[in-house]
C-alpha cells in the first residue's frame, strides 16, 4: 500500500534536489544517483516521517537506500518488527507514547527546525496522494489483460482499507480519472477507528476523533490505527466516495487464516480489512439503498468486485506464524 506513494515521494523530492544543485546534466541518466559523490550529497539531508509503521518502512528503506539521514517517528501502534528492520537499513527510530497524530505533530515540528530536513507530511501531502493515484492505471492495465470489462452494464466495486486516508484516497481519486461513475468506492475502517467515517459523517473532517465519540482508536489493524483523518483527503473524498464500512478485529484474523488456507495468499491484518466491504454490500440495508438509488440492482450479476488488499509482503517468517 505504501510503498507506491512513498517511494514515488521521496524520488520526486530527489529529483527536485539534484535539479536544483545541477547535480545531473541534461539527459544524464538517473543511475547516477547511486554515484558516491551525489550520495555524499544527500547525506547532509534528512528526510522525516510520522507513521503507523508502514508508511515509515516505504520512506525510511528507500531514502535510506538512496543515501539520506533518514528519521522515522513512530507511534505506540508500530509494530518491533517493523522498527528493527528499520534500524538494521541504519534509519533513526523514535518511539512516541501517544498515537499517530502526536508522532506526525513531532515529527513535523523537529523537521521543520532544520532547514536540510524535508517531512513526508502524510496528512497533506498532494505528492504522496498523486504517487498512491497511479493505482488506477495499474489497475486498468491490469483489468485489460485480464480481459475484464467495466463499463455502464459492468460497474466496479472497489472496498479498500483507510487510516488517515491518503493511500485509499489516492487510490479511489485514481480509479475515478479513468472509470469515472461506472466505480464505486469503498473505504474499510475498524469499529475502534473508523476515523473517516466519522469526519465525513459529521461534516466536522478532521475537527473530530474517534476518541471524542468514545473509541479507542486501538486495533491490531496497525496501519489503520489513525483516531483524525487528513483533512485535505476528507476534502475530495466528500465528492468521490460511494461509502463506508467498518470491520471487527476479530474477523480480520478469521479473513487472514481463510486467505491463507484457500489461496496461500499472506496478508498482514489491516490489508485484511477490505473483505469486509462484499460481506455489507450484499447484506447491510444501506447498502441496498445505495444500489437503488444508484440504480445498480439490476447490474449487480454482472459487477465486478475488488477487495485492495496490499500489505504484509515485508512480514517477517516467525510473525507470519503467529498471526496465523
Ligand atoms: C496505511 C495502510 C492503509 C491505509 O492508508 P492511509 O493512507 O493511512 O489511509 C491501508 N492498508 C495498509 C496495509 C496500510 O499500511
């Protein structure tokens, strides 16, 4: 899930660099970055990120790699796996008590004193939602190859698991450039942190959390472990999005073993989360009042459903055995 927009980030960020200190001459290929003297020259910069763990592993291993001092800041939800391969790419961990909105708020306020330092700001930034957004082309692409047809007979159904919002945000904003209203779009959020459901249900964006509502804002579904969504997300979802749904942790755990068993696929449980949406939009009430008024009831023989489950290649051996 992250790593679409967080590499394409933090290459666009390079790439702003180099152009700007003339590092690479026109036509120069971008294999020179690897060159010990254009590395030496990202060593005196520092690239900065809050995160749930996920967004820090895509960030904090490519800008690494490509030679930056790299600070990952993470919140009490990240998983010890995720800091300690991490750390063993020479990233600089920092572990936060509180949850993800206070690692960002820390993470942007330290970067923000270093004029060297450039922060991932997951809340606002259009970068990493425009890198999430080429999502809709793969998928294209991919859906062409397949021989599968989505048009005004044919609708998409598309149920994608959300924590702040930026990756499904870019996602769905993808999808709608190129299937326009023949996709429907569907965030997945946990019962203990449905925090873009609630903005949108409230109109109150990210002037609420779920911790005001009485939620935890706790869930194993660690990437989606967010209590405020991004504003700026919230903003152009408001037009785009079909719907939401929220999931028990309970049943991750029970999509997650079932994936495995029927189709050896592994996935960590926020990845999990968007089994849930064809479970509601075949049985929940609203649902099927979202079918009529969209008149869909009719073309639900011949919808095509996607479940955005990306998240858990990186899973360590022994980690994957215990979620099993
Ligand atoms: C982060 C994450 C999401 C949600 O992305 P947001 O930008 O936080 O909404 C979904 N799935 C996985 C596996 C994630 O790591």
């Amino acid at each position: 899930m992250k790593a679409r927009g967080g590499i394409y980030e933090v290459l666009k960020h390079t790439e702003d660099l180099v152009l700007e200190h003339k590092l690479l001459r026109e036509g120069e290929g971008y294999e020179r970055l690897g060159d010990p003297d254009i590395r030496k020259f990202f060593s005196a910069y520092t690239i900065q990120v809050g995160s749930t763990g996920n967004l820090g592993l895509s960030i904090g291993i490519i800008s690494a790699v490509l030679g930056y001092r790299v600070i990952v800041h993470m919140s009490a939800d990240a998983k010890q796996w995720k800091k300690d391969l991490l750390r063993s790419y020479g990233v600089d961990v920092r572990e936060y008590q509180g949850d993800y909105g206070e690692a960002v708020k820390r993470g942007r306020a330290l970067s923000d004193a270093d004029e060297n330092s450039y922060f991932v700001d997951d809340e606002n930034s259009k970068n990493l939602f425009l890198g999430y957004s080429v999502a809709g082309k793969r998928l294209q692409k991919q859906l062409e190859e397949m021989k599968i047809v989505i048009d005004e007979e044919h609708p998409l159904f598309v149920y994608i698991p959300c924590g702040v919002g930026g990756a499904p945000g870019g996602i769905s904003f993808g999808l709608k450039q190129i299937f326009k209203d023949q996709v429907h779009c569907f965030f997945v959020e946990p019962v203990q942190a449905p925090c873009m459901l609630l903005g949108l249900a409230t109109g109150l964006n990210n002037e609420i959390c779920v911790q005001d509502i009485g939620l935890t804002g706790k869930t194993q579904a660690d990437g989606l472990a967010v209590g405020r969504p991004s504003a700026f997300v919230g903003g152009i979802m408001k037009k785009m999005l079909s719907g939401e749904m929220t999931v028990e942790d309970y049943r991750l755990s029970e999509y997650l073993k079932d994936l495995m068993e029927t189709e050896k696929i592994f996935l960590e449980p926020s990845a999990c989360a968007g089994f849930q949406g064809p479970v509601c939009i075949s049985n929940d009430v609203e649902a099927k009042k979202y079918l009529e008024t969209n008149g869909l009831k009719n073309k639900m023989k011949n919808a095509v459903h996607i479940v955005w489950a990306t998240g858990g290649s990186l899973v360590p051996e022994k980690i994957r055995g215990m979620y099993l």
